[in-house]
C-alpha cells in the first residue's frame, strides 16, 4: 500500500482540511515520515508572498531529498501558484478546494493533472477523529465577503458560505463519542457563519453546548462588526471558552480606512471593555507597517493601544501580496521601522498578559495536551498555556490548576 505524507502550511482552516482529506484515504497509508512517503501532499497557504516562498521552497526541497515521491498541491497557494508550478513540473498535480473529498480516487492517477475545481464548494465529510490531536478543529463556513485591502484570501476561497448545521452538530457526536471534549470553530470569516441562511454563530453555540461530552468551546476568530448582543448572551455559560480573538488589525481609523476595514476605534473599545468586564481575555490580529501607516498614525495606534484590555495578539508586519490593493499604496513603510513596531507592540501586549495572568492564576481549567518526562503542557480557559509536573500520565485529561505561578510567557502547576 502507498503511503502518503501531509505536510500543511498555514492556518487552522488549512489543518481542519488536512484532517478531511486525511479521513478520506481508504486504499493509502498515512505515514508521519516524509522521507518514505510515495506521495506527498501539501496543503499551502498564499495569504502573503513569503507564505508563497516557504511553499516553493519546501517543494523544490522535496524534489532534491525524494525524488521518487509524486507531489501534490492543495490548499490556497492552488489557485494563486499552482498553475504556475504545474506548467513547470515543479508538482505532479494541482488540486482546488472543492476536490479535496476526491482525493482517494485523484491520488491513483497516473499522469500529471490539474484539478482546480470551483470556489462554491462545501465539504459534506464528517471528520471521526484528529490525529494527533486533543482538542477537535471544527469547519463551519468558507469563504468571505470582506474586501480588505491587503487581502488574497476572498479570491482563492470564494464568498462566505456556511456549512449545513446539520453536518456540524453531526461532526461533533461523533468527536465527543470518541472523547474529545473542546472544540474550535474555524472557518475563513467564523462570525459570518449563517448570515444568508437565516441562521447565525450563536444559535450554531446553544445547539452544540447540547451534545454531550461538549465541555468547552472556543472560537478561531471574530470580527466586531459579528458581535451582536444575541451573542453576547452566551458569554457567561460555562461551556464558552474565557477567550475571545476579535480581529482589529489595527487602532488608528485613517488606517482602518485604507486598510477597507468595517471597524473603527470609538466602538472597538466599547466592545472589548464590556466583554473584558466579563473576565475574558481577549487576542487580536494587528498589522503594523501597512502603506501610509507615519509616525503620527503609529504614535496615535499605540497609544490607544495601551488603553485596549487586550491580553493576546497576532502581530504581523506588512508583506506585500500581489493582486491586493495594498501592494500599491504609497507611502510603503521601511522594513526595519515596521520591525520596531511590531517589537513595540508585541511587548506592550506580553507586559498586559502577564499582568492577566498574575490576576487569573487560580481555578484554571487545563485539557493536557502533550508531555513527557513528567512534563505536561495544555490551555486554560483563557487561552494561556501551562506547563503541568505530574509523576502519571495527565495527556488529554482536564485538570484544574490552583495556585499557578507566573513564569515568564507561561503559567506553572504542579498536579
């Protein structure tokens, strides 16, 4: 039996759809080895052009140490590089995202193939298990209907589209029956989910709180526009994970303009200070070195996020991708300023967490993800990790945690 090695690129959505295709292969073997795979799939991300140069760079890599092994391209980089690399026979195949569920019967083919399929397409597989996981992704919608300026991804996803809620609940039995019991909406834009089918994120919520064994969930990433006061309802149930990432990208509203962002600063805090009152945490995703972001905008964005009661937060600094309407825009910030930034921002963010965390240290709710050595580590409710000493085995369990001590960018317990 061939084996088949995955290697994926990128962010959750990308893993969940790793985890389908991986569901899918009946007459091949997973292998974990790259280096004795037949063929190698590799699911690749596109949202920046440095996301399209790791992708090249791992495939030309593939071709020099395993020659024999038939390469294969999935994921986002499909439909923005996959032409171009199957032309010049970099990849033994193309496939887009609305082929993935075929993939048992796409690996038999013989002769190289370009299989790009369509952007309307919504899996209808049911995901049974996560290898090599202990907390369970969940797939709820692709697509979005955003345009922000520095973005690739509404063009090789398509439009926002939700998944049948059916199928969702029906992926979460099968998951808790087979003992996960956190679990993690992801999606393109997760807070869209059932804006054209009448439904919307909070219902999906009550529904699945529900099904037994469902003991803790979170949510990959919100916009704040998608905060409703039906949502806000549901802060306070048990079974909501203690973190929210609410996707700002940035805090000076000139450049929430340019950026074509729905979000302006003045309603921003207002949100996030009522649902910091709640006791959560909250991350952000935050750009900084965007085109037209001077010295005045950076100074007025810091600042104001200094009074923000942010705890988590996803920096990137500015990468041109092509095909946006960013990758024109004057002035372009110097790289080695864009650097200071996000070095700026990322402290003032780490110096809010832990001051979180010296507040937050008792009565911590940790599923143990992975450990050895006595050594465990897992999140609390608040999406901080913690290292665990324990003399047995703890992996995949939940825990509490009491008397946390705060070390450095981590928690510490013993069990």
């Amino acid at each position: 039996m061939k084996k088949v090695y995955f290697k994926t690129f990128g962010c959750r959505t990308n893993q969940f759809d790793t985890q389908v295709m991986m569901s899918k292969l009946k007459d091949f073997e997973l292998t974990q080895n790259e280096n004795e795979a037949d063929v190698i799939m590799v699911n690749s991300c596109t949202v920046t052009n440095g996301a399209d140069s790791s992708v090249r760079a791992y495939i030309s890599g593939q071709g020099r140490k395993n020659p024999k092994a038939k390469v294969i391209l999935a994921g986002c980089g499909s439909h923005s590089k996959g032409e171009s690399l199957f032309e010049d026979k970099k990849v033994f195949g193309v496939i887009g995202h609305s082929e993935k569920e075929k993939i048992n019967d796409i690996l038999k083919y013989d002769k190289p193939f370009y299989q790009i399929g369509d952007l309307e397409h919504i899996d209808s597989t049911i995901v049974e298990e996560f290898v090599g996981k202990s907390r369970a992704f969940i797939k709820i919608q692709e697509g979005c209907d955003f345009r922000c300026s520095y973005c690739i991804i509404p063009s090789v996803r398509g439009d926002a589209r939700s998944h049948k809620e059916e199928d969702i609940l029906a992926q979460i039995q099968k998951l808790a029956a087979n003992g996960f019991g956190e679990f993690i909406l992801t999606g393109t834009n997760v807070g869209s989910y059932g804006g054209k089918e009448g439904t919307s994120m909070a219902k999906l919520l009550k529904r699945m709180s529900m099904i037994r064994g469902v003991r803790r969930i979170r949510i990959g990433s919100l916009e704040p526009i998608q905060i409703d006061d039906e949502f806000k309802e549901l802060l306070t149930e048990p079974w909501m994970a203690r973190h929210l990432h609410i996707a700002l990208q940035h805090t000076s509203d000139k450049m929430l303009k340019l950026m074509n962002r729905r979000n302006k600063f003045k309603t921003d805090i207002e949100l996030l200070n009522e649902i910091a009152e709640k006791g959560y945490a909250i991350g952000t995703d935050y750009i900084v070195g965007h085109p037209g972001e001077d010295e005045k905008e950076w100074k007025e964005a810091i600042d104001r996020v200094k009074l923000l009661p942010l705890t988590h937060v996803h920096a990137f600094s500015y990468s041109k991708r092509d095909n946006t309407a960013s990758a024109t825009m004057k002035p372009e910030v110097r790289g080695n300023i864009a650097k200071e930034r996000h070095k700026e921002l990322s402290a003032l963010i780490k110096n809010k967490n832990h001051d979180f965390r010296m507040e937050n240290n008792k009565n911590l709710e940790v599923l143990i993800e992975q450990g050895k050595d006595n050594l465990y580590n897992g999140y609390d409710q608040y999406f901080n990790k913690i290292e665990v000493s324990s003399h047995e085995d703890i992996t995949s369990n939940w825990i509490f945690c009491n008397n946390v001590k705060v070390d450095g960018n981590k928690n510490v317990a013993i069990y």
